[in-house]
C-alpha cells in the first residue's frame, strides 16, 4: 500500500508517526529496524492493515528472489 493511500485511511497523527518511521534509515535487519518495524505494524493493525503472518516482509522477499 502506498501513503497516499494509507493517509486516506489513517488518522492525520497516526499518519505523520508512520510517515516519520517510515522515512527513517535504519540498517535492514539492525535491532532498530526492529523497533522501528514492530511501531509501524501497531499503526497499521489499528486499521487492520497488518501482516500478523508475515510482519517484516521476510517472506515476500524471498518469494520474489524466487521468480
């Protein structure tokens, strides 16, 4: 989902919190992206946007290596 899409839906403090862990630039897989990761899936299970299953992306990442 891009942010533009995600501002509709969300609540305009929620979307700035978002938007600011989002533009963070964290190592991939450091403890803060963690961190920074675990916050934006809270924001987003409010809205029931999350991906409980799959919360870091790590699956798709490798589905895609795949193709």
């Amino acid at each position: 989902m891009h942010l533009e899409e995600l501002e509709k839906l969300m609540t305009p403090e929620d979307f700035k919190e978002y938007e600011r862990l989002y533009s963070m630039k964290e190592d991939v897989y450091s403890p803060q992206w963690y961190k920074i990761q675990d916050i934006m899936q809270k924001i987003l299970a409010k809205y029931g946007l999350d991906t409980p299953d799959d919360p870091y992306g790590i699956e798709k990442e490798i589905d895609e290596d795949e193709e």
